[in-house]
C-alpha cells in the first residue's frame, strides 16, 4: 500500500522527460515488522539493565538487599538510554535502533521528520494509552488502511517503509542491431 507520492529531486546526471512525474514513494510499514522493531528497540533496554542486575549480584546485592547501588545505576542507564533511543533519536532522525535495523522511518503525516516533542508525546503518552484496552491501539495498525496505530493518531506520524529512493526516469540508451 502506498501512503503518499512526494514530488523529488532528480539525482544527478539522470533524464527526466518532462511529461512524466518525479515521485518519491512511501509505503506503510508492515505490521510484523513494526513488532519487529518495537521488539529490538526493547530487547536493546532488557539487556542493559539485565547486565546491571548481574554486577550487582555480582558485588553482593540480592533479593534481601533491594535497592542496590548497583542496581539503582543499572535502571538509570536504561532509563536515560531508553530517552535517547525513543525521544531523542527519533525526533532527530526518525530512526530508533530498532527501526533503523528493520529499515522503518517515523515521519509526521507531511513527510517531514517528527521532532523530539512529537516522538516524546508518541512514545511517552501514546505507547502507555496504546498498552490500557489490552494493547488494541498497536493492534489497529493491522486493520487501518493507513497503517496508523493509536500513538501514531495521537502524536500525528506514521511509520514508513522507504523505497529505494526518488524514482526517476533513466536517460534511454539507444539499442544497437545485429547484438
């Protein structure tokens, strides 16, 4: 499914006739491979405060002993790397490490990129109002035919899945006789 056509820029040294258009195309990410993403992006957050709570217990922290240094550090690490993955590096380049790595893009609606303050309402507010009816706002991104789920609406983004770029008319080479 396509979600939007652009207008580009051609790349260099390509032919455009001028009857045909320039498009940039967009297609809605698909709904196994934002689970896909989400996953990574989370998996990434487990293991460090998983390390965390292994050199505590390491150092002599336990059940017993809640609330070790140790432990307490290991949750603010993953906190504030939990900031920088979700907020800021998606409202700065509209990849997560998990989108980046399943080649998804968060964009607002218009193309452009989200911000810090849309990726923070999106992952701040809209992921935990997502989560309450039973995780039906993730859900909607399989049934909506924008491809949009309950955060998304929210914070006004979607979430694409590049083409390899503009699409432009090559320059046609003349074909030779007899080869």
């Amino acid at each position: 499914m396509t979600a939007k056509i652009e207008t580009a820029k051609p790349a260099s040294g390509a032919v455009i006739h001028s009857a045909e258009p320039r498009v940039r195309l967009r297609f809605r990410a698909p709904f196994a491979l934002r689970c896909g993403a989400l996953l990574i992006d989370y998996i990434l957050l487990a293991l460090i405060l998983t390390f965390s709570t292994m050199i505590a217990r390491l150092m002599g922290g336990g059940a017993r002993m809640a609330g070790g240094t140790a432990e307490k550090v290991g949750i603010i690490i993953t906190l504030i790397v939990g900031l920088l993955d979700l907020v800021v590096l998606a409202g700065l380049t509209g990849k997560t490490v998990g989108k980046w790595t399943t080649g998804l893009r968060l964009e607002r609606t218009d193309g452009r990129l989200p911000g810090i303050g849309r990726a923070a309402l999106r992952h701040l507010v809209g992921y935990p109002l997502s989560l309450l009816p039973f995780g039906l706002g993730f859900l909607m991104v399989a049934v909506s035919p924008t491809g949009r789920a309950l955060h998304d609406l929210i914070a006004g983004t979607i979430v694409v899945r590049r083409s390899g770029g503009p699409i432009v008319v090559p320059a046609r080479k003349p074909r030779t006789q007899g080869a």
